[in-house]
C-alpha cells in the first residue's frame, strides 16, 4: 500500500530559512548563502520523507515567500512596475513583487483560503506577456532525483492560479481572468514536458479552488484545461489534489471526468462528507489519494479509525489504487515534536507534528498492506484514551458559564453614535485622529531580555524596569510625533512574532500549551508559533493591566488598553478537535471579557480588541457563513459589553478580503475599527462607495508595514482624501495597515512622522473650507 504526502513545511526545525532570507535581504549574506540553506533544507525533507518509507514525495512545494508567487514568476506575469525585461527571474524582481522596494511598492497580499497563511496576488489583465521565466519546478525536480529520491512535482493548477488572481490596476473590474487560459496553458505544455524529460513518472496539480462555490463557467474551465493538457501530460501520472472542504456534487463530477488524469487528492478530514462521494461514484482503475492524516493541526491521528475509513474506501477502490496521504501540505503544522523538550510527557503523547504525520501516513498504508505495527497503534490509542479522560481537559465551571450566553446577543445598551459623542467629550480628539494598531519594533535588546528572563538568567525586577523603560521610550516618541491616541508598543510580547499577543494571552490563560519550536509560516521569512488550546479556558488573573496602567501613567494622551479578540485567539490557535469550536470561542471570550473590565477599572479609556484573524476563519462553503458569523461576532460581542459609554472600543483587522463581510463587521457594534487597506489597491473603500453606510469611527490603514518602503507626506494626504469622498470626516482616523514590530525604527520613524503630517495638513484644509 502506498502513501503520500502534500506537501513539508519549508522553514526548517529551527527556522533555518527564516534566518537566511533575513540575512540575505539585509544584505549580511550572499545569494550562494541562501541558496545552500535552501538546498540542505530540501535534502533534508526529501531524506526524511524517503526514510520513513513515502512512496509519493512532493517537490517545487519549497519556496522562499509562496508558491503562487512561485507560479506567477513561472508564468513571467510580473507587473511591469517592477521593470522586469525578462529572462530567469532573479531575486530582485521576486522579491520586489513580494515586498517592494524602495520605489514601487509590494503585490497584495491575502489569506490562502481559510487558514493563516498568506499569498501574494497575482495582478493580471488582458495585455500581459506570459512567457516561461522560472524554471524553479523542473531543477528542483532534477536536484532530488540527483540525491537519489524519485519526488512527484507539484504545480499550482492553471485553473486554481487564475480564480486567486485580480485584474491588475487599470483593467476592468469585470475582466474575465479565465479567458487566460488558453495564453497560460502553452507555458504549463513547457513545464510538463521538461519535466517528462528530466524522468518524472507522476505530476501533481494542486488545484484547490475547486473546494469552493463555483459557477458552471468555472467548472467548464477545469474541463477545457485539462483536455487541452491531455495529449502533453500523455504518458505522466496525474494527480489532481484538493483541500481544505468538502467538494461540491459538481465539483465532484467535474473532478472525476477530468481528461488526462491518474488519481485524486481529497481532504477526508475537513471534507467529511466527499467519502459518500467516492463510495457512490469513483471511477474504476484510478487511484484516489485517500487525505486521513489531518495537515492543519498537530493532534495524533486516530489510527483506529483512519483505518477503518480506509478499509471502507479500499472496498470501493480497489486494494491497489488506494494510497494514505495527508489532508493538505502539512506546510500548515509544527515541523518536528522531537524539539520540543518543556512539553510535559501526557500533552506530548497527544501530539503529532509533521515528522510524526509522516511517520502515521506511512504507518495507515503498512497497515492496509497487512504490517500492521501492532506496539505503535496499541500507543496510539492509549494516547488517545488518554487525552479523553484527562481532568485537566475539563472545567465544569468553565462550561456551565460559556453554556448561560446562548441566551443573550450581548449588545452594548446605547447606540454607536451616543457613545461616541460620550466618548468625544471625554478624549477631546481633534478630526482625524491619529494612532498606531499596537506593537513597535522589537529590537535585539528588548528580545534578548525577555529571552533572558524567561530562562531564568534575569530577575523580575531588571525585567519589569527594562521592559518600562522600552515602555517609556514609545510613549516618548509618539508624544514627539504628536500621535493623539497612543500604544505601549507590546514590548512584554516582544520575544515573539506576527501573532505574539496571541501566544503571550495564551500563556496566562488556563487550557494552553506551549512549544519551543512549534513555527510556522505565516509568509515569506514570518513565523508564529500557535498556542495549543488541549482544555477549557479561563482567566486565572489580570493580564495586561499593569502593563497598560503604567503605559498609561507615563502621558496625558489617551493610551490604549491591548487585547487580542477571542475568534483571533481561537484562529491563530491550534484548536482541540474534541468539542466545536464555537464552544472553545465563547469560553475565551469570558475570559477576554474579565480582562476588558479590569482594564476600563483601571482607568484606561480606550480598548482595543484585535479580531484580525475574524475573516480568515470564515467557511469556505457560502452555506456555512451565516452559523460563523453569528458565533464569532458573537463572541466579539461578548468581551466588551459591559463597559461604560464613555469608554472606547477599538477592534482590529487585516490581510484578508473584508468586503463581503462588512455588514458582520458593522454587527460587532466596535467603536472604531481599523483594518487593512493601503496594499489591497483600497479594495475596501470600495463597499462604502457601494453605498453601505458605516457610523463608527473607522481606521482604513494609510501605509502597508509590511513592506520597508517609506511613504511621503503627500502619498498618506491622497489616500486619506480618498477616504474621505467615501467617509464621513468625524468617523475618519488616521493609522498604518498593521502592528510595527517587524519594521525597523529608521522605517517606522519617517513613516510616522509623515502619517502625522498628512493628517494636519489635511485638518487645516478642511478648516479653512468652513
């Protein structure tokens, strides 16, 4: 029996890549550095995967940002911004398009789906060139066969690229991005063939839009490509892989009726009902890629029960066309248990990151072929009995609180308009009010110290004065920039990364653990490090208030309270699998709802809970938002609806598409909202211009962060006026995309400065317009 794996994280057990790419780009290293780091990486996983006895192991799903970038520099569709005159793309003109440069600015940047990964977005129109530019699939193909390892190539399908594009600025909003099919198919003919060349038996197309709500024009393009592919994929195995959801009974169909087409890769774990799909109709002699080891979280998989899904299967199948693969790449889970050393032994045992996923794969496909490792399944469900009847998984009390909200929606009792006159007369702001969304650079010497501190080599005294005089350095200088409402800079989280608050609330909420080395990539050279969520959750003390108290002592101006939203908590979290996970939402909402109230007894005016991952847990399935959104707002809800009027609800959002949301996101009942929007082309403005009508205070951010370029005066004033032809000016603020912590001082300093300016420039000329 064989078995097959999606795809490998990319960053390395102890985040190798991630160092090498922020050498590179820092220009501390050279091209060859990087290069050899990324060719020991891969050698590494395609080794491993062999050792374990992987028959299918994937190649090109390596990648120093993304593998839709990957695809757009294969297909040469580079904005002509970046003044690429073609040839092998180089790292100048990838990187550029992933991150800008000092000139143009970056491509967007979205959500993959429904998880916390991201992807640039390709920008295509009518007149652009493809041609082939990249070569990257078939060398890296050729570098493993050279090791030694027969890998399966995989491409992001030509269907799946074009419906995750946009019409690049300027082209018409209605411009058909499936009419480029037929210019993009002749490079995908390129590919297939060299790789045919090189001695690949097996191609793998990566075609993961097709879980999604498609029309039948759409459906009719994955007919029409690969038909049009058939005669050159001739003599290649294909596989057609899909994740992340069910398919569609017409999606289904379209998928089986492929032309050209070996065997398919279904995610069995989130896609739970395609099994009667394949048990009522599966075409006879292909092979179907049976996705039962979850790629999405880091729980041990049931083996007793994966296995009898896939004896089922194997009944309908046949024995050998049946191979165990995992549900998606496992791109999206931890890298390696055998690093995490402060796990205690009973959570441990309940765990598989991607190493142990591979082993479990290739244990499942022992087990078909009659090897079953009797010691290892024996393990495995004793871990699992475990894991059920733990005490620390349950909190009687927890639950008979988080079961009393169903009966409430939990609105704050004056309307939006009302408080924010309450909240005016209190804060006094001028029109335009500027602030930041929370964090500022985390430099060498803030990290070392919490470092230091969490290994014990400091005291809490030198941390606490360390971390208050990093405290005191930000207020200083938003006061200089003359920022109106202000943020203590989250040095206490600033040994962390891009979803740091996350992992810092976690460590002082009961029902969490933690690892040493649990990354993941977020995008490009980002890592997170997810909480496990394995229990109920509660708040066992305060949080932040003595952070925000003494950030608050140090100024006059309003300094916000920062607190991270339940559904972001739950979405940026490796969640238990053991109960919904509405339930485990409404539980950290509580919790975030005694720290909310906390705070405002403290004294701070002015909260702000970050819900920046509310989008990115939305369903796949249009059918399925309505119960989500209902929860997750919700749960928003929930945090603060006990506060005064006086006091100032600020929420958070980014990197995703918001638009079709926006009448969830006006539900949340915030006071002010500050949410994505400069690298998106103002995507957002576009649903006020709609004429949707939004009456609190609003923050579409004025410059990406996440790029190193620095914006003018002048670039921050014309987006803000923008705003302004859709926004009501005394709704209006004035703020960045996103938290600062991975920008540099000498980036953050000017771009402030210039977002300060703006905002003033443009107050003295809607004064003198009275």
């Amino acid at each position: 029996m064989a078995s097959h794996i999606v795809g490998y994280p990319r960053m390395g057990p102890k985040r190798e890549l991630k160092f090498a790419l922020e050498s590179f780009w820092d220009k501390k290293s050279s091209a060859e550095d990087l290069k050899k780091v990324a060719a020991d990486l891969r050698s590494s996983i395609w080794k491993q995967m062999s050792g374990a006895g992987i028959k299918y192991i994937p190649s090109n799903t390596f990648s120093y940002y993304d593998q839709v970038l990957d695809t757009t520099s294969m297909l040469g569709a580079v904005p002509p911004r970046y003044n690429w005159t073609g040839g092998e793309i180089g790292y100048d003109t990838y990187f550029s398009m992933a991150r800008g440069n000092a000139s143009v600015p970056a491509m967007e940047m979205t959500k993959w789906f429904d998880t916390n990964y991201h992807f640039i977005v390709p920008e295509l129109g009518p007149d652009v060139k493809f041609s082939y530019a990249s070569h990257k699939a078939v060398d890296e193909f050729k570098e493993a066969k050279a090791l030694g390892v027969d890998t399966v190539p995989v491409l992001i399908g030509p269907v799946s690229y074009l419906l995750l594009s946009k019409p690049a600025k300027g082209v018409e909003k209605t411009f058909s991005l499936l009419s480029l099919l037929p210019k993009i198919i002749p490079i995908y003919k390129e590919v297939i063939s060299e790789l045919k060349a090189a001695g690949a038996s097996w191609i793998q197309f990566d075609e993961p839009t097709l879980v999604l709500d498609l029309d039948s024009q759409q459906l009719q393009a994955f007919t029409a490509a690969y038909a049009d592919l058939e005669s050159t994929l001739s003599g290649l195995n294909v596989l057609i892989e899909t994740y992340f959801a069910d398919l569609t009974p017409e999606a289904y169909k379209t998928l089986i009726g492929l032309k050209g087409v070996t065997a398919y890769g279904l995610d069995l774990v989130r896609g739970t009902q395609t099994t009667d799909l394949v048990k009522k109709d599966f075409p006879k002699g292909k092979y179907l890629f049976a996705g039962v080891v979850d790629g999405r979280n880091i729980w041990a998989n049931d083996l007793a029960s994966s296995l009898s899904t896939l004896q089922a299967l194997e009944a309908v199948v046949g024995k050998d066309k049946l191979v165990v693969s995992t549900s998606c790449s496992l791109l999206h889970t931890a890298v390696d248990l055998v690093n995490e050393t402060k796990l205690d032994d009973e959570i441990k045992s309940w765990l598989a990151f991607a190493a142990q996923k591979v082993v479990e794969v290739n244990a499942l496909a022992k087990a078909l072929a009659g090897q079953k490792d009797e010691a290892f399944f024996s393990s495995n469900a004793a871990a699992q009995a475990s894991r059920k009847s733990s005490p620390r998984v349950t909190n009687a009390a927890v639950q008979k609180a988080a079961d009393t909200l169903k009966g409430s929606d939990h609105r704050r009792a004056t309307n939006v308009s009302a408080r924010l006159d309450a909240q005016q007369k209190k804060l006094n702001l001028p029109i335009l009010p500027t602030t930041t969304i929370g964090s500022f650079p985390q430099t060498v010497e803030l990290r070392r110290v919490r470092r230091e501190f969490k290994a014990n080599k400091i005291s809490e005294d030198d941390y606490v004065k360390a971390i208050k005089e990093e405290i005191k350095k930000v207020v200083n200088l938003q006061e200089e920039l003359d920022i109106d409402v202000l943020v203590h800079g989250e040095p206490e989280a600033s040994i962390l990364q891009r979803n740091d608050m996350v992992e810092y609330f976690g460590e002082q909420l009961s029902g969490f653990a933690f690892t040493v080395n649990g990354w993941v990539q977020s995008y490009g050279s980002r890592c997170v490090k997810p909480p496990i969520i394995y229990g109920d959750v509660s708040r066992p003390k305060a949080m932040t208030v003595f952070w925000s108290s003494t950030a608050q002592s140090m100024t006059k101006r309003p300094m916000k309270g920062m607190l991270t939203g339940p559904v972001t908590i739950l979405n940026w979290s490796f969640v238990r699998n053991d109960q919904p996970r509405f339930e485990t939402c409404y539980q950290i909402a509580l919790a975030i709802k005694d720290e909310v109230e906390d705070l405002e007894k403290a004294g701070i005016n002015v909260i702000q809970i970050d819900e920046a991952a509310l989008r990115e847990g939305l369903p796949l399935r249009k059918s399925e938002h309505a119960f989500y959104l209902k929860w997750a707002v919700h749960s928003f809800r929930i945090t603060n609806c006990g506060v005064k009027d006086t006091t100032q609800i600020h929420t958070h959002m980014c990197y995703s598409n918001f638009n079709d949301i926006i009448h969830s996101i006006i539900d949340m009942d915030a006071d002010v909202i500050t949410i994505e929007n400069s690298r998106s082309d103002e995507k957002l403005l576009s649903v006020f211009r709609e004429g949707v009508k939004y009456g609190a205070g609003i923050g579409p951010g004025v410059y990406d962060i996440h790029s190193p370029r620095i914006p003018s005066t002048e670039e921050i004033a014309d987006r803000i006026n923008k705003m302004l032809a859709v926004l009501e000016t005394n709704i209006l603020w004035v703020n960045p995309d996103c938290g600062l912590k991975t920008r540099k001082y000498q980036e953050v300093k000017p771009a402030l400065n210039n977002m300060v300016a703006a905002a003033k420039q443009l107050r003295t000329k809607l004064a003198s317009a009275k």
